[in-house]
C-alpha cells in the first residue's frame, strides 16, 4: 500500500470518525433541551458543521463548535422546528384518519410536499444568514422545488439507503442514523448551492462581455 492509498484510508476513516461523533453530539443537544428545545438547534448545528466541511472545506474543532452553533440561532432553529412538527404531526394524523381513499391520496401528496419544501430548511440557514424565518422558509422552499430532481434522486437515497440498513445493518442506525442522514441532505443541497453559485456567476461573466 503506498502512501496516496494510505492517506485516502486515514481521510475515511476520519470522515467515518466524524459522522459517528456528529451523531452523539445531536443526541446530546436534542436531550439537553428535553427534545422540545433540543432538536430544532441540534439539528441546525448538524447542518452547520456539514456547510463548514462539505462547502467551506473547513475542519473545526468539532465538540466545541458544535455546542456553540446550537446556540448561534437557537430561537429560529426551535421555532421552525415547532413549525415542521406541526405540520407533519397535522399532516401525518389527516392520512391515517381520513375517511376516504380520496383525502388519504391529498394528505400523501401534501405530505411528499411538505418533505421537500421542509428537507434544506437548515442548510439554508447555516449557509445563509437570513434575517427572519420567512426568508429561510423561502430559500428552503426554493431550492426543494426549484430543483425538483435533486429533491427526488435525495429521497430515494434516503429511502432505498434506509431500508437496506434497516434489513442487513440496524446497528448503523443507532451509531449513525440521524448523522447519515444529515450527511445525505447537506450533500445536495451544497451541489444546489454551488450550481447556483456556478450560474450567477456565469451570468455575471457573460453580461460583463
């Protein structure tokens, strides 16, 4: 094994290291803030360390940063998180309640919805700065629309993925599940924002001319 093969090992074993830590310290923060108040900052630090590693290519000291973004914007990470709850909770209670195979069809279609206008809401705000949680709710609705097919090439990782774990390796749930599955969304969202990215300024160039 020469060196390049060794140093590409040691970055995996790493990232592995980090997923697996990643999940522990959302954990944590869910259960710190008695899960009501835990979630929504948690969930928002998992995405931060994410847009700081996958977009940023930085690598901060990752226990103690983590910490800090949970309180970075701890008020609008808990309310959109209150909002997500009741949307789903709304939502989820209709399908199995309804009494006609007609709504139950309406609710799944709100539902598939809701998912993919909910599924960047974080990304959005970790590497965004927007002021109020309209504008976040709109970036997040943008980008899970807007780029529809990446919205559902992402679900149908997460859903194909999570099913084979649950089959062959459940272990990896407990030691990853919420990590992985963060991992997953940043992934696409960080390729939507460097499209963007790609196109604005490309436009810019061409306007320049």
């Amino acid at each position: 094994m020469n060196l390049d093969k060794i140093i590409r090992v040691n970055d995996l074993l790493l990232a592995v290291y980090r997923v697996i830590l990643l999940q522990f310290l959302w954990l944590s923060v869910t259960l710190l803030g008695g899960v009501v108040f835990g979630i929504g900052p948690a969930t928002y630090a998992l995405m931060k360390t994410y847009d700081r590693w996958l977009r940023l290519k930085e690598q901060p000291p990752m226990i103690r940063q983590f910490f800090y973004y949970s309180k970075e914007r701890f008020r609008q990470s808990v309310l959109i998180s209150w909002l997500i709850g009741l949307s789903m909770g709304i939502v989820v209670t209709n399908l199995f309640n309804a009494g006609s195979w007609f709504i139950q069809i309406a609710n799944l279609l709100f539902l598939v919805a809701l998912l993919f206008m909910f599924m960047n809401v974080y990304s959005i705000m970790a590497a965004v700065n927007y002021p109020s949680i309209k504008a976040i709710l709109t970036g997040s609705l943008l980008l899970g629309f807007g780029y529809l097919h990446y919205s559902i090439i992402t679900w149908s990782i997460l859903v194909a993925g999570y099913l084979l774990i649950a089959t062959y390796l459940p272990i990896l749930i407990v030691c990853a599940g919420v990590s992985v599955f963060g991992l997953i969304i940043a992934t696409s969202a960080q390729k939507i924002i460097n499209d963007i990215h790609t196109k604005s300024a490309h436009t810019a160039n061409t306007m320049i001319r």
